[in-house]
C-alpha cells in the first residue's frame, strides 16, 4: 500500500474504531484522526527522520473548565495557568498510553508533547497541534489562530500520537467563523484582525504576561474564553 493513502480498507477502519473506543475510555474530550502529508513540512527536523513511516496522527483534545476560563478579563490568571499545565500533563500521560496500546499491537507510535517548546526564538513545538486536530476533523483554523471546534469552541487543549499503524483518516471540516469577531474585539495585543493574525504582536504580549508574578510562561487565554462554541453557550 503507498505511503499516500488516506485509509487501509476494512483494518484501518476497525483499527481507527478500537483507538478511539480506548482514547475515550482514558477521558479524551474529543479524538480524530489526521493524514499527516498536508502536515509533515510543519514538522521539527528532531523528528522527521523517525516520524518518516508514519502516515496517521491521532489528535486528542481536552475540554477546559469553562468556570476558569470566564475568569480570565484581559490577562491570564493564576488559576488559569495552573489548569492550563494540569490538562498538558494529563494529555501527555493519555497521549503515553494510547502509543503503549498501538506498540502493543506491533505498530510504531510517537506520543508528541501537549506543550514543549523546541524552537524558543519561534515559539514552535514538535509540530503544530492544532494542524494535525483540522487534518482529524476536530474544527477549523479561526481568526486567533486557534483551532475552533464548532461545540467547544477553542476552549480545547490538544495532543497528538503519530504512528504507522493501518487507520482510516477523517475529513477536514470545512467551515468557519462566520460573522463572529469575539476574539478580534477582546485580544488585549490587537493581534487579531480582519487581514489576520500577527503572532509577532501576539508573542510580545505574551512576554508581557510571562513577568507577571505567579505566571511565568507564554500564556494568555483571552481568545480562548472569548470562543466559546455551541456546547459552552
């Protein structure tokens, strides 16, 4: 079978089927699978060479707290920070026991960091998260930059496991923001506009934050509770 197919038949459907079935017995909010070709440029050079097999990444998101994320006005807050890195935990622990479940099975399986900076000067990871979770059919890439889920909204942390294993892909969704402009209204850096975003004028906002006592990383969270989706409304 090519290396550029989308599926592997009757397998990968029952494949697809199980992994799923077992990510959401871990507490997986939401879980798709992506064709990584439209992706792998985006990768880090640190694992290209070892992801070069794998045809699949399995995306995997976790809701966040509406209650946390309505708390935040115009700054990250201390409670959002510390809910912020419980759910990356918890993801990559998820994220080790679904590779474990797929090597299990004889196939090769990455677990890929819910969020580690590899690249400091671009503020990039092992690879794009939420490019993999549009490639899954979780949502679309919105105005923020973030990945939109039409029922959650962007309140939504991801993770993802790359692997060789035989999967069926699903269809990127094709939709959008619409007459939607939450986020351009309330982003505190102006990053967000209607030609797009400027991740230069988001990166130094979040800087901004990261001196702030207690806070300490690049983290913000505006643009997510101002997208709320359908299941949080």
């Amino acid at each position: 079978m090519p290396c550029y197919e989308r599926n592997f038949g009757l397998a990968g459907e029952e494949n697809s089927a199980l992994i799923k079935e077992f990510a959401d017995t871990l507490g997986i909010s939401i879980v798709g699978i992506g064709f990584l070709a439209p992706v792998r440029g985006r990768f880090h050079p640190s694992i290209i060479e070892a992801a070069q097999s794998m045809n699949f990444g399995i995306s995997m998101g976790i809701r966040l707290s509406d209650s946390i994320t309505e708390g935040i006005k115009d700054e990250p807050t201390l409670l959002y920070k510390h809910h912020y890195s419980a759910v990356n935990r918890l993801l990559d622990q998820i994220a080790l026991k679904v590779a474990d479940e797929i090597q299990k099975k004889n196939f090769k399986a990455m677990p890929i960091p819910a969020s580690q900076i590899v690249d400091w000067e671009k503020q990039l990871g092992h690879l794009p998260h939420r490019a993999v979770a549009y490639q899954a059919g979780l949502g679309w890439i919105g105005r923020s930059g973030l990945l939109v889920n039409p029922g959650l909204g962007a309140r939504v942390r991801y993770v993802t496991v790359l692997t060789d294993m035989p999967l069926q892909a699903d269809q990127p969704m094709e939709a959008g923001c619409g007459d939607c402009y939450k986020c351009l209204e309330l982003c505190p850096a102006g990053a967000i506009t209607k030609e797009g975003y400027d991740k230069e004028k988001c990166l130094d906002k979040l800087k901004e934050f990261a001196k702030k006592q207690g806070i300490g990383q690049y983290i913000c969270g505006v643009c997510v509770r101002a997208c709320a989706g359908k299941g949080n409304k």
